[in-house]
C-alpha cells in the first residue's frame, strides 16, 4: 500500500500542478466539467489527506467533519467564500488561496467589461451581425464617454488597486472606499479616499471589488441605486451577491443604472430566463476575470505548493487561516 498522502482534486486544472502535486502525493482527480456532486465530495474527502477545491464547491463544516484525515484545503482561486475557514480552523485545517497571479488578468477583464458597458459593444456586435446597422449615423448607439469620467472602485485590494492603475491611463479621476485605507497609493496613484454614499453620487462608473462577507452582501441594493447619479454604469468581476439582482434588474429597466457589465452572479451559471440575460444595456460573462492561460497556470501552481507545503508540515505561502493544532 502507498504511504504517500492522498489528495483529492475536485476539476481538471492545469497539468503544471498536477505534476507538483503529483510528486509528493497520490493524487486523483474529478475528470469532468461539471462540479462532482455533493455524494461524491463527501465519500472523496473521507479518504483525503489534502483537497484541492474550486469557488463551484461548498467545503462547509459537514464536509470537513466527513474528512477525518485532512489537513489542507487549497483552493484554486483568490476568493474563499466557499469555504467554512472557521470550521477548518477550528479541525486544525489548513485553508489556502491563490492571491496576486490573477490579479492583472481580473483587472484587464474588468476594463474589457467597462468599456463594452460603456461604449456599447456587444449591441453593436448584434446590430452588425443581424442587419441592424442601417448606414452610418450621427446619434446610432451612442455611449458614455470613458476617458475624463470619474470611476469609483469599491474594495481598493490587489485587483482594485490594478484597476485604479489601468484607469490612469483613460485620465479618470478615481475614488475609493475601503476598510482600510490606502495612503500609500493616493499619493502614489493620486486617487482619492470617499464615503460609499459620496463614491456613489460622484462617479460615472462603479467596479466592485471587495470580497463578499455578511458585511459585504447586496452591499448595492435599492439605496445604493437611487443614491447614483442617474446613468451610472457598474461592474462586477467580484462575487454576485455583492449586489442584489433584483434591486439591479429594477435599475436597469429604469435608467438609474444605465448600463452593466457582469461577470459574477448569485446564483452561477447565471439562469439563461434570467432577467438580466433580457436586458439589452447588460454586458453579460460567465466569471471569466482569471481566465487566461498564464493566470489559470500560475493559480494552479500556486494552488500545489500551498497544497504541498501544508501536507510536508510547512507554513503554506499563502494561508487564509492559522490553524489551532497546526
Ligand atoms: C477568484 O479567484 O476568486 C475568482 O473569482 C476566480 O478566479
């Protein structure tokens, strides 16, 4: 019988990783692409002495109690709000992340998002494709300007921060709302520190870039809406439920919020019925903010040595916990 650890992998990732992975354990992965269902984590994690898990997964603390042998749970992404840290921490369980290696690829998508928001590039592409687009005209799909205006990024973090940056360059005024200041980059980035409900009445475009906790959800709801200026544009590359949908739909339809552009949902994949998937001013993604091929290689990486130096009896690099008995 082996006497390597074993780890369960909950999808395909990147080779590079398996092979890390693979050097110090006995590893088996789920091969397909849809999630393994809750049976077959719980039977997995029972034999499991590391999980490598996924945002699609629900490690909560009915699954680490059916886990006795596990000391890690790496997630592949840089958000944790899957998982139940306290119940791992409380188990003695290591729980890891993958900060800063899809940091620049989630700012980059959040531009892309903005500026198809705000410039209308998805209608056009439907206009051009379909027959839709007449001759050249002077007030055909007009938009909203993007270099000059002011964007308000709330959560000023690692991917806040890059997209504060990215909008230098569009000669943007930003403003910021954060828990904990950011001095160091007002000066540095010369963006400015304000009050959700001053953020919210000041900018042309909102990004959401906090995590998502109890403080955190529907942080944009029916207030936060009519507290914007009319004709406002939002992205979200975070987590969905930052924003109540509802509230957003009723938003949209009325021009409060003049357009959006959503990579992240409540409930994912977002319901093709859904009401937002009926609104022509919505530019719609399937959470692709880290999805590129270096940024998804790097996480997976990233996410085997966390994996590895937790079953080696190492401080991962990148934990989001300090176990009791670890
Ligand atoms: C994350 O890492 O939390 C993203 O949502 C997926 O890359």
């Amino acid at each position: 019988m082996s006497s390597k650890p074993r780890v369960y992998v909950t999808r395909r990732i990147p080779e590079e990783g398996i092979d890390i992975l693979r050097s110090c354990a006995e590893v088996r992965v789920w091969p397909h692409r849809l999630p393994p269902s809750r049976d077959v984590l719980l039977r997995e994690v029972g034999e499991a002495d590391g999980l490598l898990s996924l945002l699609t997964d629900g490690i909560d603390a009915e699954l680490i109690e059916a886990a006795p042998r596990l000391r890690v749970i790496s997630n592949y992404a840089v958000g944790y709000d899957n998982i139940d840290v306290p119940a791992a921490t409380a188990r003695g369980i290591w729980v890891t992340n993958t900060p800063g290696v899809l940091t620049e690829a989630t700012a980059d998508f959040t531009f892309a998002l903005l500026l198809a928001a705000a410039r209308r590039i998805v209608e056009g592409d439907r206009e051009t494709r379909c027959g839709g687009w007449l001759t050249w005209e002077p007030q055909y799909l007009l938009g909203a300007d993007v270099h000059g205006a002011t964007l308000g990024i709330i959560g000023m973090g690692r991917i806040g921060e890059a997209v504060a940056r990215r909008a230098r360059g569009f000669s943007m005024r930003v403003l910021y709302t954060d828990p904990n200041p950011r001095g160091d980059l007002e000066s540095a980035l010369g963006i400015e520190p304000a009050a959700l409900d001053t953020l919210l009445g000041d900018s042309d475009f909102i990004s959401l870039h906090a995590p998502l906790t109890p403080d955190t959800e529907h942080l944009l709801g029916p207030d936060a809406f009519a507290a914007m200026r009319r004709g406002t544009i939002l992205v979200n590359t975070a987590r969905g439920e930052l924003v109540d949908e509802a509230a957003l739909v009723v938003a949209l339809r009325d021009g409060t919020v003049g357009a959006a552009g959503l990579d992240v949902y409540a409930e994912e994949p977002l319901p093709a019925d859904h009401p937002l998937a009926c609104l022509p001013n919505v530019v719609l993604a399937p959470h692709l903010g880290s999805a590129t091929v270096g940024a998804r290689r790097d996480m997976a990486t990233m996410a085997a040595h966390n994996l590895v130096a937790a079953l080696s009896g190492r401080r991962p690099a990148h934990p989001v916990n300090s176990p009791v008995s670890s």
